[in-house]
C-alpha cells in the first residue's frame, strides 16, 4: 500500500517557494504482497529569487526503510543525472537515504543560464545511522538553455570530491513541455 502526500506552495509565475513531498510504502502478508517491509521518504526544494539574475535552488531528501524481507528493486539509489551527478548512475544503494543539491544559477540571458552546483549524500544499511564520514559529494557546472519550442536544454559536468582519482562526468538533459 502506497500513500503519497504532497505540498506545492511555490509561486505560480516565478516558481519562486517551497514543495514538500511524503511517500509511504507499507508491505507484507496483510496487504496482500510477496515481500515483508515499510519504506519512508520525504522530499523537499526551495527555490529562492535572489536578484533578477540570480536563483539559489536547494533540494533535499530522506528516507528509511524497515524490513525482514526487503526487495531490491524498492532500495534507495544515489547517483547519476537526478543526484550525485559525479559518480555512476546509481552506484550506491541502501535501505537508508540522506541526500542534498545547492544550485547557484546565474541567468546571462532570458534564456540562458550558467549553474554552479554542490550535490552531497549517502545511502547505508541497517541501524546503525548516518556517518559523516560516508557522505559523496562533488562540484560541478551546468549550463541551462530555455529553448523556445524545444523545451529546456541542461548540460551538467560534475567531478567528485570525495576521491582523487575520479572521472568527470557529463550529464546531457531535454526536457519537453507537452
């Protein structure tokens, strides 16, 4: 059984604001499915306007799961385009979640945008809580184009931080509005 609830209180025109989301997941034998557990996340961004020509967008979540038959395919995963844009795509999973973005954006045009970015976090088993000395970060650069008919046109290079012998990785986005 899944129950989601969420909260969009941002700004209509600038996307200025907060939103919040809380995603349960109880199953087992009562509700009538294979596997045994409860999975919890909440999500969390806020977009603030800092000039006209420059946004600071933060984004955050944090999940916990329980279990004594817990599938794979419902762990948390970090990495990749959404998250930890510096290492591999889903190169870490857990039963546990903690994770951040900072996004620094600096319009140099109507349509075009220059993005710095922090990304941090980490995913562990068990119960023994989060260690700071597992976080992943990396840094890195993007590049926003807003392209009428086309949609917008993202362009990230992030490096990790935590490892001196990382690669960087390019990350390539479209979205569509249909």
């Amino acid at each position: 059984t899944v129950t989601e609830f969420s909260y969009d209180g941002r700004d209509e025109v600038t996307g200025a604001g907060w939103r919040f989301g809380l995603v349960t997941d109880f199953a087992g034998a009562s509700f009538g499915g294979d596997y045994e557990y409860r999975k919890h996340r909440i999500d969390a961004t806020h977009l603030s306007i800092i000039s006209p020509s420059q946004t600071l967008y933060v984004k955050g979540a944090w999940g916990i799961a329980s279990g004594t038959d817990f599938p794979s395919h419902q762990l948390f995963h970090l990495g990749g385009i959404s998250n930890l844009r510096g290492y591999d795509y889903n190169e870490f999973d857990g039963k546990n979640l903690f994770f951040f973005s900072l996004e620094y954006a600096v319009w140099v045009s109507e349509e075009l945008a220059t993005i710095y970015f922090l990304d941090g976090g980490q995913t562990w088993y068990g119960t023994s809580g989060f260690d700071n000395e597992e976080m992943k970060y990396d840094i890195g650069i993007g590049f926003r184009l807003d392209a009428p008919g086309a949609g917008d046109i993202r362009i990230d290079v992030a490096r990790p931080t935590t490892t001196e012998e990382a690669d960087i990785k390019t990350i390539l986005r479209i979205e569509t509005e249909f």
